[in-house]
C-alpha cells in the first residue's frame, strides 16, 4: 500500500475526518436518488470500510449491556442506576426514551455493507481482486455479526441485503415479514461460508511495511485483523444456534489449530493469561488475566488470545469513545458505579476450590486447596473487581465494582488485592481464543447428545487438561467382542498365576472388544502440532492446577458436591440422595458437564457481552428454561450449590417471568429501516439495471471459488 493512503488511514482513525455518521445517513431529502456507478479504487474501499467500523462503534456499549443487564452476572446499584439501565435490568422497556432499544444504528451498519459490498462485489475484476477481496471478505464478517445479534436479541426482525437508498425501498422492507432467528442464521451461514479459510480469504491489513497499523488513540498500535471477528469464529457460533453440532465443532477446532491453512494461521494454545497465589496462606500475585483488558497491554496480548475488538478513542476530540466506564467503574467518583458484580457470581467463583501447589505439582506434601485461604475459589472475579475506597467503613454497595472496561496498570496488593480504574474504556474484546475452546466444548456436549462416543469426554478436557493429542469420536457405535488367535489360529488363553508355586491355570478364552459399526465419525488432531503439548484446561486460568485438581472432574463425588447432594455424615463426607434417587445416570453426567462449561463462561467471560445468550442458547438446545430462568432470577443471592440444590434461592417473580421464552426478547420499535444518503458514500449507487448485491456476492452452490478469494466472473 502507498505510503500517503497508509497515513490517511491514521489520520482518519484519529477521528480527525467525520465519516457518514448514522444521523448524517438518515437525513434524505428525495425520495429516489441515481447515480452514475464508476469502478471503486483502493482508496474507496478502505475509507468505505473505515466508515463501517465506526458505525459498529455506536452499538459496541449497547451490546455489552443489552447482554449483561438481563443476565445473572451485574447486580445494580440502589441509587446509581439510571432509569435506562433499570429498565434494561428489569424487562421493563420503553421503546419511546431507551436509547439501548433503538435498532438503527444496527441497521446503519447493515445498510453501509449492503452499499459496500453491492458496489465492490459489481466493480470486482482481476486488476483490483486482490486489493479488493479482504475488504469484502472482512465487511461480509460484520454485517454476518451484526444479523446475528439482532437475532439474539429481538428473534424476528426485517433482513435484506440490498441497499435501502430511498424511503420507498424503506418502507418497502418494513412492509416485507421478517425472518426468524433460524431462518436468518441459514442466510447468514450460507452468506459467509465460501470465505472461511483465512489461508485463502485474509483480513485487510492496512499497513505499509508488514507493521501493525497505529490508532490514533493512546499510541496504541492495532493489528488491522482484530477490527473484524473471524469468519470461522462466525460460522461455528452460527451452527451452534442452528443445532448443527458436528460442523460447529470443525469450526472451532480449525480456528484454534490453524487447520487447512498450511501454517499461515495463529495457533492458539490455552497457556496464558492466569491468576494464581504466590502461597498457601492466600496472597494474590501473577495476575496476567486482568492486564488482559488493561489498555496499554495490548501490544502484549495481540497474538495471544484476541481475535476482535472494538476500539475506542480515550477522548472525544479524538474520535467515538465508550461509556461503559461510566456504567461500570467512573474514575475519581467513589461508589458512582451503577452496576456491580453480582453476588451469584462472586458465590460462583468462591465455591471453586483452587490447587495451589508449591514445588513439585505431583508431590502431595506440597499441595494445598483453597478451603484454607481467606479468599477462596476462581481467582478471575477477584482479579477484575475492586472494592471502592470511600466513606463507607463497610463498603457495602463498594465492593466488587467491575473493573474490565477502564483497567490500566493493574496493581495486586496481596490479599486485599486492588484495582485502580486508570483510563477510559480504550477498547472492548468481542472475540478471544478461550472462547474459541469453550463454543468447541458447547459443540462437544451437543454431539455427545446427539450419539458421538466420547465427545462429554474431551469436552471435560477441555475444562480440565487443556487438548493435547489426536481425538476421535465415531457415532453410534456398536460394539462386539471376538476371540483373539495366536499366529498357528489357535484361540489363546487367559491364564492365572500362582505366585508361591509358579503354576499357571487355565482361566477363559482372551476376547477383545471391536467397533463393529458407527453412523458417523470426527477426528480432532491436537497432537499435529508439538506446541498443543503446553495446552491447559480452560479452568486453570483461575483456579490452579485443575488437571490434579480431584475436586474438578468427571466423578461421582464431584457430581454429589456440585448437585448438592454432598453432606457430612459423622465427621465424612457422604452422598445423601433425595427420595427416589439411588445413583447418578448418564444425564446427570451430561448435565453436569454442560454446568461446568455453562459456569465456566461465566467465570471467563463474565461482564464481555455475551453472557444472556449463551444461557438462551443452552435452554434453547437441551429443551430447559431453567437454565436461563433460574440463573437470572438467581443473580441477587449467594449460594454455595447449583440451583440443583432444593435450597437454591432466587426470585420467584422473575422466576416465572424469565420462565417464558417469549421474553427473552426485546421489543422491536416501529420504523427501523431508514435509508442513506448516497452523498455521504463514496462511489454512488448501482444503476436500478444492475444486479444487486444479493445475486452478485455468494457463489452458487458447486460454483468454483477462484484462488486468492474473488467471485468467478460472472457471478
């Protein structure tokens, strides 16, 4: 790329150039506007794609919030909360004043990448293909994930994929039935999945010398990737949402390994970012996690774990900024935060029981869990929340104050371990590598249930160990049992010994176990690359060594303390069963594991602005709204057990209303199409007898895709 565009980029992130802002698109005067359509240049393309980003800045808050609010994680505060945030909150929703229920932003987004790509998909030829194609590509990727939250969120909304230059093509659209989450899903799947592997269709990378490009905000230096969520990342999250577990777990796998991409792609081992004790008496130190969200650790964690984010300037004179520090954590305002962690989660995270070890991690002598220390269990809460200091001695609406949109320099302080808010929200991640391996264990735990043997298995390891090795998971599988021979054809046998004597004495016929048919099957190969030998389990970013941890894992005990069926008896521990229950079942197993993974993007993830649809997600699949109901009519109390335990607390109101699927959606305004004013756009529209982007922009079905990403002409 030419050095002078390399510097308008920078000059253009920094906010000193306005680019067509949502309210500047809504403004149109006629009702038909024709341009003259010229082929787009480079330079059309990027500023185009500049101007999509930062549209998606104007719904980044929005999404953290519409997804954290209605969860189980953020409590709020009793006099901070504004009445936007309560209502959020509560369900209670006015679609007159509440700016967070306000679709057209989203809806700008869209209709700049229909323009986009309609335009870009019709100029496409060979002399530009190859400067053109990773802008589509990376454009495709953002309004596929700007459908799919609208479809978390509301469930039925308008979908198209023209640009809506006029009022009447508005209304047009608006007047058209909308599609269902599932059926958008199906669009959005068959939209993007011609351009999955990044080996073939990279992102853009507006760069001039192989340099990751530098933002105008907090000299931070940004890889041009992470500005768009990978179309892979996309995909498997897509095919979760439609059931397809087998083609969803590929996903995730490919992404985490680099599959297909002849070791161009990152590689993403799960063995960074922890939080850990430096004893057995409890102090808190190695705290890598938090700084994953301190601002001016970026360049540390950029190849590590990101995958996306939404960055933001740490001033309003420098472009769009974020208001989520303003929500969570306000600088130099004590006890102004509005919201707060919630006590489900931090009851969540104190009931995991930490390994500490010192020396070797084997050596039992050296071991010691966390039912000895002051601060108990997972180690993630503690390390992204801080107790305010202020006027209040028991700092009771202080504490746990969520720190993971403002955190800079983190400083540990042994056990009364604080973080000082040093910044502004300068980004926030949509996508990590670890989020990666938990949809990976999601998709598990969907084949599992859907006959694949040993797909609960290596969910487990997932959590537990961390993948290491070659998986394979065959479909119902039967098995059968044969005789096994010796080289002359005889059937060998089975002897026993005695040990005084030396005599041996027949004892059976050695038979082995065979697979003798499955439906279908799946191999995950971790071994294929020597660095998955330092992989870890998802867990121990938090609570220790979790692959030693024996309070951690597929067993009866674990199942008994977790389901709350763990009692002490007479000094023991003793699994006392409810009336009727004898033994845990295959579905207890299953069920179990999919807690766990169900905790643990909580604990991970917790406050990131995914958290109400995961839990729609798991209730949606196994058929349960008690796993969205109770958790959320849960989030204001402590417990020490799920909510399996009879002794679960939680709000029967909102129990019965979060009962109901029906309102786990949000209300859709009237009126959420506008059009664009085409003086704003670059390049103009298409000519009414061009084709429009739909029929030009996705290969047909058996249609070639041609080396390097383009459309085969003609298309």
């Amino acid at each position: 790329m030419k050095k002078n565009l390399f510097y308008t980029v920078i000059f253009l992130l920094c906010g000193a150039v306005s680019f067509s802002s949502c309210e500047d698109m809504l403004n149109v005067e006629s009702n038909r506007v024709e341009y003259e359509f010229d082929d787009w240049s480079l330079n059309d393309s990027v500023f185009s794609v500049l101007g999509i980003l930062k549209s998606v800045q104007e719904v980044g808050d929005r999404q953290i919030l519409l997804n954290e609010l209605r969860a189980d994680l953020i409590t709020l505060s009793e006099t901070k909360a504004v009445v936007d945030v309560q209502e959020i909150s509560r369900s209670v929703f006015n679609l007159e004043t509440n700016p967070y229920l306000d679709v057209k932003d989203y809806y700008a987004i869209i209709n700049n990448c229909n323009i986009f790509l309609t335009r870009v998909g019709a100029s496409m030829n060979e002399s530009n293909k190859e400067f053109l194609m990773p802008e589509y590509v990376a454009v495709k990727s953002v309004r596929a994930w700007t459908y799919l939250q609208l479809a978390i969120n509301y469930n039925n909304v308008p979908y198209f994929t023209e640009p809506i230059l006029s009022h009447s093509a508005a209304e047009e659209v608006m007047n058209t039935p909308m599609l269902s989450r599932e059926s958008i899903v199906d669009n959005l799947i068959a939209d993007i999945l011609p351009y999955e592997n990044p080996a073939q269709f990279r992102m853009p990378r507006w760069d001039s010398d192989g340099k990751v490009l530098k933002f105008g905000y907090n000299n931070t230096e940004v890889l041009t990737s992470h500005l768009f969520v990978p179309v892979r990342m996309l995909l498997g999250e897509l095919y979760l949402w439609k059931g397809d577990y087998k083609k969803a777990a590929q996903c995730f796998y490919d992404q985490i390994t680099g599959a297909g991409t002849n070791n161009t792609a990152t590689k993403y081992i799960d063995s960074y970012y922890r939080v850990a004790f430096s004893n057995d008496k409890g102090a808190l130190v190695n705290d890598d996690y938090s700084a994953l969200f301190a601002a001016s650790r970026y360049s540390d964690n950029e190849k590590k774990s990101l995958l996306t984010i939404i960055p933001y300037a740490n001033n309003s004179l420098y472009g769009t900024t974020s208001a989520l520090a303003d929500v969570f954590a306000p600088q130099n305002d004590n006890g102004g935060a509005q919201v707060f962690a919630s006590p489900a989660i931090i009851s969540l995270a104190r009931r995991q029981i930490f390994r500490y070890y010192e020396g070797e991690a084997t050596n039992p002598t050296k071991v010691v869990y966390s039912h000895n220390f002051e601060y108990p269990g997972d180690l993630r809460i503690k390390a992204t929340t801080y107790s305010q200091i202020g006027d209040d001695d028991e700092m009771t609406e202080y504490k746990n104050i969520i720190a993971k949109f403002n955190l800079d320099n983190p400083l540990p302080n042994s056990i009364n371990h604080q973080h000082y808010p040093g910044s502004p929200t300068t980004y926030i991640t949509l996508s990590r590598a670890e989020l990666a391996y938990l949809r990976f264990a999601e998709a598990l735990i969907g084949m599992e249930c859907q006959g694949y043997d040993g797909a609960m298995e290596l969910a487990m390891t997932v959590l537990k160990v961390g993948p290491k090795r070659n998986y394979s998971l065959v479909q119902n599988p039967k098995y059968a049992e044969r005789y096994t021979f010796n080289e002359m054809g005889d059937t060998l046998k089975k002897y026993t010994f005695d040990p005084l004597t030396g005599a041996k004495t027949d004892s059976t016929y050695v038979m082995e176990r065979f697979l003798e048919h499955y439906t279908d099957s799946l191999g995950f190969n971790f071994s294929i690359d020597e660095t998955f030998e330092n992989n870890k389990g998802i867990h121990s970013r938090g609570s220790g060594d979790s692959e030693r941890n024996i309070y951690y894992a597929l067993t009866t005990d674990c199942m008994a303390r977790h389901f709350g069926y763990m009692q002490k008896v007479e000094g023991e521990d003793t699994i006392v069963f409810p009336t009727g229950k004898e033994e845990f079942t295959y579905q207890d197993s299953v069920r179990y594991v999919t807690d766990l993974i169900i905790d643990e993007l909580a604990l991970e993830f917790a406050w990131e602005g995914t958290r109400f649809g995961d839990l729609m997600r798991f209730a949606i699949a196994t058929g349960d709204n008690d796993i969205l109901a109770k958790r959320v009519a849960g989030r204001e109390f402590s417990n020490d057990v799920t909510y399996h335990s009879a002794d679960y607390k939680y709000d029967a109101s909102l129990y019965n209303f979060m009962s109901n699927e029906a309102n786990w959606y949000l209300p859709l305004p009237a009126g959420v199409v506008d059009p664009v004013d085409p003086d704003n756009v670059p390049g103009g529209t298409l000519p009414e007898d061009e084709p429009t982007e739909g029929e030009t922009d996705t290969p047909e079905e058996g249609t070639d895709v041609p080396e390097g990403g383009e459309p085969a002409e003609g298309e």
